[in-house]
C-alpha cells in the first residue's frame, strides 16, 4: 500500500495528539478500507482481524474509540464488548450486516455508543464517531484535538501550524515573526475572516496600528501570490480584514 490519499497526494503525517482508533474487523478489505478513510481524516488508527487480535491490541496501547464489527469468527463483536464493558469505557461505535430493531438494541445494551448497519457512507461513520468521542468523559479534549488542524493548504502552500513553517513543495519559505503571527491566526480561523484588529493582536493604536497590519498583509501576498496586486488566496474582506482561502479538499 502506497503513502498516498485518496486524492493523488501524499499523506501528511498524523498528529501524536490525534484521536487513536482500533478498527476490529474480518474482512481484510474493508478493514483497510477504514483504516485508510480515518487516517486520511486525522485519526491515529491500529487495526485488528477479530477479538483475541484486539485483545492484544488493548494489553498495550490506550484507544479513544473502537469500530467494530459484529459478524466476526469465534468471539462476536456483541460478546467481545459485553466482556470489554466490564473494565473498560472506551467509546465503541459498532459495524454490522444485520440492520433489525433488535439487533441494535442488544448493541446499545451491552454497552456500544452507537451502531452504524452495513453498508453505510463512510462520511456518516465520520460524523457518528466524532459525535462519541464529543460525549466520551474525555469529550472536549479528544474533540478539540480532533478538529484542531495540523496544518492547512492553500494553492501550492503547505503552512505547519505547531512549528510556524511556511513551505512550498521542498521549498521553506522564510517568515519575519510577525508575518508567523499574522498567518497562524489567519489559518487556525479555517478561512474565516479575522479583523485588523486581532491581526494586530488588539495593540492600542487604531488607524495606525490597522495600516502596519496592512503594510504586513502585502509582504505576506508577495511571498505566496502570482499577483499580488489581484490576490487569491490572501484576500481582503471589505470592513471587516482579512481571510485565508483554504483548500478543504
């Protein structure tokens, strides 16, 4: 298996502080299949075949979630998490073939979070286990850590948000640390529009301080657009101050 997304382009490293998932799944196929979909998405992902593999698993890493599948050879996906809920609350999000009433009951008894039929979207089975991770006793952090982005992509620019670096395929393009501020906040507001204000970090100063803001913004277009006269991706938004335009792709 490549190193690469499901878009062509190659997969970025997860964050250490990602949301960790074990997949327990038989089917080999779609068990990559999800592994692949949730790493692709942020998740910090180990898979296992079937319930003693997942044991094994749990001896040794901690998870925040599992996903995991009810038709399984040997011990079931119901009676491994009726055996898992005697010591473990660890948010489980179960997969099956078997869509009736009382099947998703008996999986809401022994204690499953939520229970997702086959087949299924994979964007439903990315909101449903976001949602139980939200309601987890770890909820806020697990979610925060889940939705804050590592880095962001705009036209052909790859920006780091932990380390401030600024890139361009293989090339690091240099920063004043003052272009660092102005860009981190532009990016953690995920396209959002940001004030001269806070751009300027809520410094007394007024008009003066809004025309130093300004005098940044246009060094920052002449490092990353074709024309900075006509930006693209660093654009003004009229009364209010700037955005980033992201690549949510």
């Amino acid at each position: 298996m490549s190193g690469a997304s499901p878009s062509g382009r190659p997969r970025e490293p997860v964050s250490d502080e990602a949301p960790h998932i074990l997949v327990v799944d038989d089917d080999r196929r779609l068990r990559d299949l999800l592994s692949r979909f949730l790493a692709d998405n942020g998740y910090r992902v180990t898979a296992a075949a079937n319930a003693g593999d997942a044991d094994a698993r749990l001896q040794h890493l901690t998870f925040d979630a599992l996903v995991l599948d009810v038709m399984m050879p040997g011990e079931n996906g119901f009676d491994f998490a009726r055996r898992l809920r005697q010591s473990s609350g660890v948010p489980i999000l179960m997969l099956t073939a078997r869509s009736n009433a009382n099947d998703r009951v008996t999986g809401l008894e022994i204690g499953a979070d939520d229970y997702l039929p086959k087949p299924f979207e994979p964007r439903e089975l990315l909101l449903r286990l976001g949602n139980i991770l939200k309601r987890s006793p770890l909820g806020g952090a697990v979610a925060e850590a889940a939705a804050r982005p590592d880095f962001v992509r705009f036209g052909a620019f790859i920006y780091w948000l932990d380390r401030g670096e600024l890139r361009r395929g293989d090339e690091t393009v240099r920063l004043t640390e003052r272009e660092r501020d102005i860009l981190s906040l532009l990016a953690s507001r995920q396209g959002e529009p940001v004030s001269r204000e806070e751009l300027g970090g809520g410094d007394e100063g007024g008009s003066a301080n809004e025309r130093t803001v300004d005098v940044q913004i246009n060094r920052l277009r002449r490092k990353i657009e074709r024309d900075p006269a006509d930006p693209l991706l660093l654009q003004t938004v009229r009364s209010v101050g700037y955005r980033l335009v992201i690549d949510r792709a």
